[in-house]
C-alpha cells in the first residue's frame, strides 16, 4: 500500500495521508543551518551541531511519535474551533492533505472547513535561519475570522544537558521580545555569544514565550490553553522551558489568500558587543536579516536559488534508463541522501539523536563515494580533515567530532580497516577531479602541528598498518572490529551496558579478518595505479605483489569450500565456514573479495556469489549472514547480542547489498546485479509502505532478515552507508559510468532486456551525453566520442571540447 506518490517532475515526494508508517522526513539546510522536519511538522533544528547548538527541542522515543516541531494552529473565532494544518499536534481529520518533501525544503498543504492553509520551510542559501511561509485561504462563502498561532519550543542549546540537568535548566532560560521578535538569549548572559529569534511578518496580537502559560501545565501540544481561548498571554519565560508563540488575527473574504512568514533563526555577536545595553542583545546585525527574510519576494528569491544550487548538482549525472525506480533513484533521491550524509555523516535523524556520534572515519571516506562527484572541493576538504587525524603508525581515531575536527578518544583506536579506507576515499577523490596535487598536501598526525606530511605518506602509512597486524594464518588481524562494529572476537563482554567497541579483553594477537584481507587487496591495487601514474614502476609492483600475497593467503585459509569465510577468532576457529553451527555465511567477504579481484581467475567468485544467491539472497534484499545466532557468544561479540533477523545478526544490512551487486557486475551478470538492486531499491518498495514502513524515497540501514517477525521492515533511515554504495553500484558498476585516474570509463552491465540507456554526466569540465544501444547480450562495448571509435572502455580525457556525445555498442 501506497502513502503517496513520486512527482518526478517537481523532484517531490507527495505524502498524500499525514498517518504514514513512520513520521516520514526531509532535511532542510546545506551549509551551517539544518533541520530536520516530518510530514507532520515535526522535527528540530540546530546550527552546525545537533548536539551543542541545538535550537528548538525534540522528544525522541516519545508517544506519540514525532512530537515537538514547527507547528501552526490556526483558530475559527466564529466558533472557537481549532486544528494544525500539518496535522500534528492537534490530529484533527483533516478534508485534505498533502505533504511534498522536496529536495531541501517541505511544504504541507491541508483544508479544513474550507480553510486552506499551505506552510513552506526551508533554509536559504547563505543564512543562518529558517523560513516558514504560510499562505492561508478562506473557500468560504462567507468572510473568515480566523487566528493563527506559531509555536517552537527552545532547546537549552546543549541537547544533552537538555534532557539530563534540569536542577540548572529550569533557571536559566531567559527571552526578550522586541517589536514582535521572540528572542531567545539563555546563557547569552555568559558564556554564549550566540542566539535564536522568531520573528513573524504580520503585526502581532500578542505573544508567549512561557511553555506552562501557552500550553497550561497538565495539556499536551494538542490542546493548549491559549489556543483553546483564542488569546495570547503575552507571558514572559524566565526559566523553566521558554518557547517562541505568535499569534495574528485574520480577515479573509470570500476567496481571499494572505501570506504570513515566518523566521527561526540563529546568530552570533562578537564578544565584545554583545550588549546594547546592560543584559540587552545588540541586534544590531541581526535586524537586517530579519527584515529581509520576512520581505515575501526575497523569500521567492531565495527558494529560487536554493532550486538552482541543486540543479546544479543533481545535474552532474542524470539518467534515462528503461526502469523508472533506477532513474528517479539515481536522478534525485539517491544523489540527495548522499548529500544529506554529508552534511549530517550519523548525526541527527529519526534513529540518530544528534548527540551521540560523531564522524566515523571509515563511514566518511565511504560518503564520499556518493558526493564526491557533486561537491569535488569539499570532498577534498573532508579528505584532508579525517587524514588528520590519523595517528603516525597508520591507525586512526574510529571517529572525530565534526567541530573541533579532533579524534574521539571516548570511542579510540584500533578498528583496523579504518586506515585502508582513506585511500579508497583519496583514490575516488582523484579519480573524479584529476587533482594529483591532493597527494602532496602537507597533512598532521592526531592533529599535532609539526607533524605533517604529504597525504601521500598517510595512505602509504595505512597500508603498512594492515602489513604490521598479520595474524597466524597471514591473514589481517582485526583489533577491535572491521567493517562489521559487531563482530567483536577480543571483547569477551560479561557486563551489561558495556560498549562492544570499546572494551577489549583480549590481546588481539590471533583474531583475523578476510574483509580486511579483500579491502587490503582493494587498496593495494589503487596505490600500484597511483604509483604507476608517478613512474614508479618497482613500487607499483609492489603493491601487487601484497595483492597477489593476500590474494594466496585468502585462498589457502580465506575459502571455506563454496564461499569466502569471514574470520578466525581469538582460539583460532573458524567464523563464516560450513563447519561452524551458525554464521556459515557472512555476505561482506564475498562482495568485498571479488572487488579485489579474489576469485575471478579459478571460479571461486561465481562459487561465491551462488552462495549468496542460495543461502542469502531474499526478496527484501541480501542478509548478513546465516544461520542467524540464537544465543549469545561471548566470543563474537555484539552481533550475538541482536534478536535473530536484525541489525549485523541475520538483518538486511543494506549497505553490503551494494557490494553484492558490484561484484556481480564484475563477473558480468547485470540481470542479477540489477535485481539485487531492485530489491531494496526503496522507489521500488514504496508499494509495500505498509510492510517497509521507512521512507519510500531514502536508503535505510537495514531492512528485518527472514529470521525476524517482521521480514521486510526497515529501520534507520537516511543517514547510512547505504547511500554511497548504491549510488557507486548502480551509476558507476551497473550502469558502469565510472570515473577513473585516465578519464571517464563506460562499461554498462546492465539486464539483457534492456535495450540501452542514455546519460549525461559531466566529468572534468566536459559534458559527457551519452548512449548506450544493446545490440547483443553481453557486455562487450564498442566506444565512439563524436563518431571516432575509441579503443577500450575509457574515452581518454577530453582537453579542447566542453561537451561530446559518446555512443556506446553492447555486444
Ligand atoms: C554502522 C556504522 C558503520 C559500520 C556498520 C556495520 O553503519 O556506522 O561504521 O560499518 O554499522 O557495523
Ligand atoms: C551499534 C550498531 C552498529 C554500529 C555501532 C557503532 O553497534 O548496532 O550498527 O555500527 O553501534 O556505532
């Protein structure tokens, strides 16, 4: 069952019934100001960290869901009635409603009684604020009488503290108003030099700022008492839980249509003027913003060049292919949440509370496969802030925090694929942009000044790192975790409530991972490709020689029959073989060992891949591993510790998937990797919304295993890996456009029934508008770029023509 529509056109998503699933979101913000916002209105807000300048506040776990957001009531004085045109707080039924989540902003449409009410929110480019713009309509035959209430409730910045130390929160809250504007000012008084407002265009009937005066103290957001009387209080908070409510009477004649914006916003003062007069905010520089962001057609303006700034982006590739899932997937939605993970990495959403993690370091070298493309200098920039935190023995930080750049010593060290990571992020950063020079910037150890060397150096350094902790097979050693968090074979946890990834009882001397063995054989053959740019021959052959070493050693203790085995543990036992009771089969090996190559010469990728179709694959997607682990293992760690069917134990954990399809692209099966990308292709599910329950727009981080009861629901929305490999599958593998050290390679695997595709993707400065025509079965292609056939796959770079037309014959 369906909860709306695609509207490919607009780029929208249409919810066309406000009870979905799940509270379904959208983000707003592209640069320092973001929130994120529900169908229903519901969300928060924050400036650069959801954690430390949390704006407004949000109840997460709460019941109902989704409560606290940027809510509107809009009040009938003939006959006292009131509702929420988003539907949340009040859930009055509603005679329409429509919900379009754009590509950042969210617009809600309702009638009631014949009163329309349409709310827009977004956030300009460029500000440091965000914009609800509120067109109300009067359908009546008759005039309409009408109030209209705003209402956020302010979070005490720190979202932590918000929810733990109400001995200090409940008297410290202060606010000032000031020609209408509710500003809020808690703990301006010291050491902040930064505040919010909420301003509103229409002259005002009165205010609240009080919590306990707008809603009453024993109502919910659902009722409030100001509401409900149909008058302001103008109360002033001084302490406990300020909020920011307006209130505008209208007028409306038959058919008449009056626009209120609003703005919520955030602004910093220099230290030293922070005052206009003792304990008053100089609002001086914020007055500006205000009154240009309440001016109607500079918000037009704005939305305007916030439509631009993704056209732009989305506009590096576009696709016309003959399955509509895979276009509007890879058009729009796909490319955006690559953006969004950019933004956020796993910071603030529907399952990430914005005050737990910080940037893993892993987690973003894989993001930057998905936006790499669209935001190449930031890309860089992001490059050279996680290399910095590298450690000078190759290891890294498992995670940094996003505004102090600074690696998390809470979470520590030695997850031990991280370093191999930044050179697959470095190499797809050189890749799409061709900017070698990267490789020479001059980048510090854990951030200590005097340390730097060439970012060069730093990948050479993680590549030793996995040379350094070979166990007793040869194989990689794991240390604390690889890809999979929670395969933990040196926890050994006993306690309740002690963290799998940070607590290791073990010496780590003999648990070993064949990911980390196929990640190294990645690795390794990109650094032979960057040495080989270079000149340097002997070194390039050295790289794959490790590669072929590993590759020997894979084979001799890494194959388990029929499939790639996933690790030996601390005593030395197999994990992932058909000898072991449960966990036989891990997929991340498989996909992860045949990109390296592993396999491909003798059969054992093609082995390895009707394993997965046989024992793994499902309609809702690829599971982790089976048979799923019953009990707990105190010698696997986390993975044990999840009921059968979610999460790492038996889930569909949706960011291997991707890696399955790779690799069937590599051994040439574009039916069978576009099939595995049908199935959690999320377009593809949106007529099973009932069963999946997530977004039917946006990836989630795992879909419930056929172990669970219930198989096919996702969880964790948006902010996942999952993002950035499906983009890279399905674009680069599948599709088979993909950026290389030499030029823009186009090597399609893609199902026999299609006929061809076309693209146009800009590379380098060049505007590729590609054609693909299947005139055989198989993969084979014959390249023209304006009519001259072009030896291979790779079109050689393109210096003195700013677009060509490529056709591409499949055989
Ligand atoms: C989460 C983590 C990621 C990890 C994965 C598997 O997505 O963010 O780092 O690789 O889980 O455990
Ligand atoms: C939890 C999650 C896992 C994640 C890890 C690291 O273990 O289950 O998916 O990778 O936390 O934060």
């Amino acid at each position: 069952m369906r909860f709306g529509y695609f509207d490919d056109q607009q780029r929208e998503y249409v919810i066309t019934r406000p009870d979905t699933p799940l509270p379904w979101l959208n983000y707003l913000g592209n640069e320092a100001y973001f929130g994120i916002i529900s169908n229903t209105a519901g969300g928060y807000s924050f400036y650069r960290d959801a954690r430390l300048r949390r704006l407004t506040r949000y109840r997460y776990n709460n019941a109902p869901r989704d409560i606290g957001g940027r809510y509107l009531y809009l009040r009938d004085s003939a006959t006292g009635e009131y509702w929420s045109p988003t539907w949340q707080p009040t859930l009055t039924a509603l005679d329409d409603y429509t919900c379009r989540h754009g590509i950042g902003y969210t617009t809600i449409q309702s009638t009631y009684r014949d009163v329309t009410a349409q709310v827009r929110y977004f956030v300009p480019q460029g500000s440091n604020l965000e914009v609800w713009q509120v067109k109300v309509t009067n359908h009546r035959v008759k005039a309409a009488e009408l109030s209209l209430f705003s209402f956020v409730e302010f979070c005490l910045w720190d979202a932590n503290d918000d929810m733990t130390n109400f001995q200090r929160n409940f008297s410290i809250g202060e606010v000032e108003i000031e020609n209408g504007v509710i500003y809020h000012k808690t703990e301006y008084r010291e050491r902040r030099d930064h505040f919010a407002y909420f301003a509103c265009s229409a002259p005002l009937a009165g205010f609240d700022t009080s919590r306990d005066e707008f809603l009453g103290v024993y109502r919910g957001f659902d009722q409030p008492l100001v509401v409900e009387a149909g008058e302001s209080k103008n109360s002033v908070a001084h302490g406990w839980a300020p909020i920011g409510s307006h209130h505008v009477k209208l007028k409306l004649a038959p058919g008449e249509t009056q626009s209120i914006n609003f703005i919520l916003g955030y602004q910093e003062n220099p230290r030293d003027a922070k005052f206009e007069a003792p304990g008053v905010i100089n609002k001086v520089t914020v007055k500006p913003i205000i009154a240009h962001y309440l001016d109607s057609a500079n918000i037009d303006a704005a939305f305007e060049t916030l439509r631009q700034y993704w056209d732009g982006l989305l506009g590096v590739l576009q696709v016309s292919t003959p399955d509509e899932h895979t276009n509007r997937m890879v058009n729009i939605w796909n490319a955006y949440q690559c953006m969004v993970t950019f933004n956020m990495s796993r910071s603030a959403s529907g399952y990430e509370s914005g005050i737990g993690r910080g940037m893993g370091f892993r987690d973003s070298n894989q993001d930057l496969l998905g936006f790499v493309h669209m935001i190449p200098e930031r890309a860089k920039e992001r490059i050279l802030d996680i290399a910095s935190t590298q450690f000078e023995n190759g290891g890294a930080y498992h995670q940094y925090q996003p505004l102090t750049k600074r690696g998390n010593n809470a979470v520590g060290s030695n997850f031990n694929d991280d370093p191999l990571w930044l050179v697959l992020g470095v190499a797809a950063y050189i890749k799409e942009s061709g900017d070698w020079a990267i490789l020479d910037e001059p980048v510090p150890f854990d951030n200590q000044p005097g340390t730097e060397q060439p970012l060069y150096e730093h990948m050479r350094r993680s590549m030793q790192y996995t040379l350094d902790r070979l166990g007793p097979h040869g194989l990689p050693l794991i240390g604390r975790a690889d890809w999979n968090d929670c395969l933990n074979l040196n926890t050994f946890s006993e306690e309740p409530g002690e963290s799998f990834q940070t607590t290791t009882n073990k010496d780590g001397a003999v648990a070993e991972s064949i990911f980390i063995a196929g990640l190294y054989g990645i690795a390794a053959k990109e650094m032979a490709d960057l040495e080989d740019h270079f000149g340097r021959g002997d070194t390039a052959a050295s790289y794959r020689d490790s590669a072929v070493k590993m590759d020997e050693v894979v084979k001799e203790h890494g194959w388990d029959g029929a499939w790639f085995m996933r690790a030996y543990n601390h005593f030395g036992e197999k994990v992932g073989s058909a000898e072991c009771a449960e966990g036989q089969i891990f997929i991340e090996p498989q996909g992860i060992c045949i990109m390296a190559g592993m396999g491909l010469d003798d059969g054992r990728a093609a082995q390895a891949l009707d394993s997965v179709r046989a024992r793994l694959a499902t309609p809702h997607g690829i599971i982790l591993q089976q048979p799923a682990y019953a009990t707990y293992h105190v010698e696997l760690g986390e993975i044990s510790s999840y009921p059968p069917g979610y999460k790492e134990n038996a889930g569909i954990f949706c960011h291997t998937n991707p890696w399955i399809m790779i690799a069937e692209a590599i051994v040439g099966s574009g039916n069978n990797a576009h099939d595995y990308y049908t199935r959690i292709n999320p377009s593809a599910r949106e007529a099973i919304s009932e069963l999946h329950r997530c977004e039917p727009y946006v990836y989630a981080q795992m879909i419930a295993g056929k172990d669970a009861p219930t198989h096919g629901e996702a969880k964790n929305s948006w902010l996942t890996g999952t993002a950035a490999w499906n983009y890279a599958a399905i674009t680069q593998w599948i599709l088979g456009i993909r950026p290389t050290f030499e030029g823009l390679q186009i090597a399609p695997v893609v199902p026999t029934a299609w006929s061809g595709f076309t693209a146009t993707r800009k590379y380098r400065g060049v505007t590729y508008h590609i054609t693909v025509r299947r005139a055989g079965p198989g993969n084979t292609v014959a390249l023209a770029v304006d009519g001259t056939p072009v030896e291979g796959s790779i079109i050689p770079l393109i210096t003195d023509r700013a677009a060509c037309q490529v056709s591409v014959t499949l055989n």
